[in-house]
C-alpha cells in the first residue's frame, strides 16, 4: 500500500474555481477573493508565513495554483484534550475563509499522532494516553469541527444571503491509514527519506535537546508521522495546501520535504501558518492565567466565551474582529470609529463577542450568553426567572452548592445557616436586617421572612442567595 502511494500522482480531476466562484450580487466581497485568497487573509492578519515563498510574498506561481482550479486545504487537530481551544479556532476561522472561497477542506484528527505526542512548543513531553481516551477525545473533537463548520454555514452564509452551496468539510482520522502499515515497512519506506540533519535542525527539537529532560526517540520522530500525513492527502486528495499554527512551521516544512523528495515533477504545494495570538501581556489568548477557554460548552460555557471576548482590551479589538469575524475590513473599521466614540460601551468587543458565540454555540448559544449576562449585571430579579438550570450553574459554578428540603416555617435565617452563608446566628441575623443578604437578587431585610416556593424558588427548582456584593450560593431543593 505504502509503495502503491508513493507511485500515485494527485487526484487529476479537479473541479474548475469558476463553476463556484461566480462574483455577483452579495457574493462580491466573498468570492471576488477566490483568485487572491491569501492576499484577503494577509489583509486580515491571518498569515504569519507562505512557504516555499519568501515569508509572505506571493508569488505569481502560487497566484497561478490558486487561479487555475479548487484547491484543497487541510488542518490536523490531535486529540489531546476532549476539546479544542480558542487558540484552535484560529486556524478553523482560516479554513473557513478557503471554504468561502470555493476551495475544499479537510480536518484531520490524529488519531495516531496523538498518542505520539507533538513536541511543539512544549517544554516537557506529553503524558502517554490510553487508547480509550485518545479516541475519546477524537469523537469530540469531531463535534466540534462540524459544529463550528456547521454554524459558519447556517449564521455567517445562508442567513447573510449567500445561495450557492459550500464545498463540505472532510473529517478524517489519520489512524485510518496508520493502522494499516507495519512499522518495518513505515521505516523502510518512509523513514530512509528524511535526512537526521534537516530533522535535527527543527527549532522544536532544538529547544527540546537543550532542556534538562531532553527529547524522546517517539517525540523526534513526531514530525515524520505529520509529513507523512500531508503526503497521504496530496496522494488521495490532491491536497496542496496545509495550514498550521506559526508552531508548526519544521512540521509542515518536513511535509513539504517528504513531498517534493518522492517524485522528479515540480510539485506545487504550500504551508501557510497563522500567527499565535498573544494579549498585551504576552499571554497566548485563551490561556491567561492558566484558564483554557475551550470550545465545548460543558468546559467553558457560552457565557464564559462571549465574557472572554468582552473584556479584551481596546488594543486588542481591531485586531481580533479582523481575525476571527468574517466583517469585511470596512466594516471593521466602521465598527472601530463607533467604538471611539464612546469607548466604555464596549461596542467593537461586544461585536466580537457575538460573533465568535455565533460561530461557536451558534444562535442559541449567543443568546444564551445574553440572557446570563444581562441576569448578572443588571442584578434584575426577573432576569434569573428566565435562566434555565445550566445556565444558572453555569454563572456560579464556582459557587458553593447547598442541597436543602423546604420546610414548613423555614426562615431566611433558617435558608442562610442552612447553605452555611454565614458561620454564626448573630453574623446573619445583622447583616440580613443591615440589607446586605440577597434572594434571587431581591434585597431581604427580615430574618424572620418565611421562606415559600412562590417566592423564592425560581422556576429551574434553584435558589440563589447572595452575601455582599460577590459571595453567591446556590440552593438545590430536593
């Protein structure tokens, strides 16, 4: 099979750009880029580098592949984690942008680089993973690429008036085609076309060797398995273009190497990184302070993600709407001169906000979001009436979380003991009567309030008590 591979050129049959790429009507800020992509996503900020050109150069070659037919772009996400990350949806958002360009996609999921491990960026080596949990994670991963794809097509195209159809996303494992190749016959085919100068050369396994730990033998070989996978595609797909974080630079240049070194016809393929975004403090977005921001909701909720991007910083805005919306830069720049006018409303973060929701969570997801924040910051009771039991836990998972009967007779002092608000009898009975206890946002003044389900027990069957301004507990009756 191996050996069959290595012999096949690339699909011969590629659709032509202009049966998908027509300019008309709406359509003309979209496609009208089909013959210059990588200028529009140079615009945007979205590529750090275009290699075998020089840095971000393009050449008329690369214009002249672009121009003659659809191409094919791909990705690879390995399921390290039951999610991708912010710092992934980057390289989705580009992706994105060659969809709409008419051009097709794949993600592939490593099933088997996963377990290897990508020393990428990484200072120590990853911690083995079970099978189980490695294809796991795959499944989920999964999700939310067709999620994100999913959303794009439903919020971003046909409710913006576009009609022609895209080009669908392609899911793939890369353990489909690892599974089965022996190792003997992987390292007598594959491995004899690497050269251990290019390979050691790699800033990833530079860094790696100069640590105290060092570099494993399954780590260095990392980035033959990649190559290896861009080879597949090109084979099977005709997949000339790869995309990748700016980390991933010596991964895809060995692709590149194994695919130009397996025939003696000029090939046309290219690796386009996009840039690692980093805050003003330099901390790499998502990541501050430790936090993912994940793309699951049960990891990080709608509400989590769409704050996140709220309270990015002003000089940060412009950047990121360019980045991870579809605005065109006009329309960006439109945003940015309303933002200045008055800059406390938070107009271009809260554009931003919206729109990675959407494309995350989709419609619901964005409104849901909405619901919790104007519940949190208005402090309205009625809000939290409308709130549905995970949107509740969700604002105050970190909250501590009392499971209480309610009982005939039972007092606010009784309730506030009860979900151990407060230490002693006295410290509750003060401060209720001070007007510092809260239920379900509506100030409580009497200790001696009997507690009854019409009036404080919202309609998710929770009760939330609020001590201060930020102490939250939540009641579970049951």
């Amino acid at each position: 099979m191996l050996r069959l591979l290595l012999r096949l050129g690339p699909r011969s049959t590629l659709r032509s750009c202009a049966a998908s790429c027509s300019i008309h009507g709406s359509n003309t800020i979209i496609r009208a880029y089909s013959t210059r992509s990588l200028r529009h996503l140079q615009e945007r900020g979205l590529l750090s580098e275009i290699f075998p050109d020089d840095g971000l150069s393009v050449s008329s070659r690369l214009q002249d592949v672009l121009n003659s037919s659809e191409q094919c772009f791909y990705s690879g996400f390995d399921p390290t984690a039951d999610s991708l990350h912010v710092g992934n949806l980057l390289v989705l958002v580009a992706l994105l942008h060659c969809q709409r360009a008419g051009h097709d996609v794949i993600a592939v999921i490593g099933g088997a680089t996963g377990q290897i491990g990508d020393p990428s960026g990484r200072r120590t080596e990853r911690s083995p993973m079970e099978v189980e949990t490695v294809e796991k994670n795959a499944s989920a991963i999964e999700e939310n690429l067709r999620r994100v794809f999913s959303n794009h097509e439903r919020y971003f195209w046909r409710e913006r008036g576009e009609t022609d159809p895209l080009p669908p996303l392609r899911v793939l494992n890369n353990m489909e085609w690892y599974s089965q190749y022996s190792l003997v016959d992987f390292l007598a085919i594959i491995g004899r076309r690497f050269r251990m100068s290019n390979m050691l050369s790699r800033a990833s396994v530079q860094s790696r060797l100069q640590s105290p730990d060092g570099m494993s033998f399954t780590e260095f070989t990392y980035q033959v398995f990649q190559a290896y996978d861009w080879l597949y595609l090109w084979r099977r797909h005709g997949c000339a273009f790869q995309v990748g974080g700016a980390d991933q630079r010596g991964n895809m240049v060995s692709g590149y190497e194994l695919i130009t070194g397996t025939t003696d016809e000029e090939v046309d393929v290219f690796g386009l990184s996009v840039p690692l975004i980093t805050s003003e403090e330099g901390a790499k977005l998502g990541k501050s302070a430790g936090n993912t921001v994940w793309l699951d909701p049960q990891r990080t909720s709608p509400f989590d993600l769409y704050q996140y991007f709220v309270r990015r910083p002003d000089g940060e805005a412009e950047r990121l709407l360019l980045l991870f919306t579809f605005y065109p830069p006009a329309q960006v720049a439109a945003i940015m001169e309303k933002h200045h006018e008055k800059p406390e409303s938070r107009h271009a973060q809260k554009k931003l906000a919206e729109s990675v929701t959407t494309l995350v969570h989709g419609g619901e997801g964005l409104r849901s979001a909405k619901r919790v924040t104007n519940a949190i910051y208005s402090r309205d009771p009625e809000a939290l009436v409308s709130l549905a039991d995970a949107e509740l836990r969700s604002m105050f998972r970190h909250s501590p979380v009392a499971d209480l009967s309610l009982r005939s007779g039972m007092t606010t002092l009784d309730l506030a003991m009860a979900a151990k608000c407060f230490r002693r009898e006295a410290d509750a009975a003060r401060i209720i009567s001070a007007g510092g206890f809260h239920i379900n946002q509506r100030r409580v003044t009497s200790a001696e309030e009997v507690v009854s389900a019409d009036s404080h027990v919202l309609p998710s069957g929770l009760t939330l008590l609020r001590v201060g301004k930020k102490n939250y507990y939540i009641v579970k009756w049951v």
